[in-house]
C-alpha cells in the first residue's frame, strides 16, 4: 500500500511527499473516547511527536476524562477544536452562548463533569448555574490550558488544524475561523503552494490523504475507531484504534 501511495504521490508534482521537519502523528476527532485514545497513543511510535487535531470533549461520554489526561501531558501537542471553542464561550458568556453549546454534544460533557441534572431545556438561569457548576468542577487550570490551545501547527510542508484552511491564503495567514470551523472552499479548491494540510471536523469512513490533504476524523464516538497519520518524510502510514 506504502508503494503505491508513492507512486500517487510522485505523478502528482503540485503535492510533493508531506514531509515535517520531524516526525508527527496526528489524531483526529476525540470527542469524549477516553479509551479510544488511550487505546492509539499506546500504538504511536515513541519517536514521532503526537498531535490531537481537537474536538476533544462533546458526544462521547467520557469528555471529562479526556480533559483531565490531555491537560496534565506535556509531552503532546493539542491544538483548538470548534467544540473547545463552544465551551470556552460557554464558561465566557453563560446563558448567551450556553443553548448552541450544549444542542452540539455539550450536554454529554456536562454529564460527564458530574452535571447530571443539565439538560438541553434549560433556562438562562439554569443555563448560568449551570455554567458556575462547570467552572469549578474543570477547575482554573483546566480552564487556562483549554484558552491556550493553538489553532494550528506547521513543520515542514505540513499544517495541522482541526477543520482545514483557506486553500486561497499562506498557512502563516490564516484566520482562527477556517482554523477551527473551516472554509468552503478547502474541500473543493486544492492548495496550490505544496503544503498538505492535516484535518479533523469532517468526518470520513476512512482516514485518507489526496490532493494536498489528509483527513483524519473517522467519527469516534457514533463509529467506535479513532484514527491518527504518522508523518516521516515518506507516505503517510495510518494507525487506528477500534472498540
């Protein structure tokens, strides 16, 4: 299979091999698979620096245990997801954010936290109660490193975000919105610069790699596989982890 994508890859000249200045891996959507993840990193080569492409918490049961293994780890890099984004605006803004948060796989993180009595027809006091509730049980430190995160990365040829980039602008340049919600035109319009951009957001049934990008979301929490890319130089080797 190796060969073959070498092949692909060595007709097409706009994208040359995907090469970092270091060896990377790259996991795609968490979304609260606690043991999913737990399950991958323990398959990832020991000499390849992991990063989580985002959307760690929501939909899955177990966000809060995601968090609090990801939060304390120095040796990953965990870049910003649109979900991290809802939260953060929840704990931020309470009741005024709190509805579009929790109709989006939030309400699975509250649980998770504790918050059993959270549902998705709260009220706005219930709703800031509710986030005061939230606050405390992350804690001050879990909170500041999710407002920390980085929305992308880049080493060599290749950016990592959680939803794609604009195919139109230099990787250097790119907004936090197509970084962690995406741009219309990133599926469509192939980059033209060589750079492969590694991506989360949307999901595939299979991890795979064309055109200058290389998906990675394979629908964990509804799918049961978490999928992640191993980045060396030569073509892209993908690794999963299955309940």
């Amino acid at each position: 299979m190796f060969q073959k994508l070498g092949q692909l890859f060595a007709r097409d000249s706009a994208f040359p091999m995907p090469k970092p200045d270091a060896p990377i891996c790259v996991v795609g959507d968490v979304h609260g698979c606690l043991s999913l993840l737990e399950q991958l990193l323990q398959k990832i080569p020991q000499d390849h620096q992991v990063i989580l492409a985002g959307d760690y918490i929501d939909r899955g049961e177990q966000s809060a245990g995601v968090l609090r293994a990801l939060s304390v780890r120095t040796d990953v890099m965990c870049l910003m997801g649109n979900h991290e984004e809802m939260l953060l605006r929840f704990l931020l803004k309470g009741a005024e954010e709190g509805g579009r948060w929790i109709h989006n796989g939030g309400l699975e993180t509250l649980v998770s936290f504790g918050l059993g009595s959270a549902n998705l027809h709260m009220s706005k006091e219930e709703l800031n109660a509710c986030r005061d509730a939230l606050m405390t049980e992350m804690g001050a430190p879990m909170v500041a490193w999710l407002a920390d995160l980085e929305s992308a990365a880049l080493t060599g040829n290749v950016l990592v975000s959680h939803a794609g980039a604009n195919p139109h602008k230099a990787p250097n340049v790119q907004s936090k919105d197509a970084l962690r919600w995406g741009h219309p035109d990133f599926l469509r319009s192939p980059r033209k610069d060589g750079i492969w951009v590694v991506h989360g957001h949307t999901i595939v049934k299979q991890a795979r790699a064309e055109r200058g990008r290389i998906a990675v979301d394979t629908g964990a929490y509804a799918s049961g596989v978490l999928s992640a890319v191993c980045l060396d130089g030569g073509p892209p080797r993908f690794i999963t982890a299955q309940l």
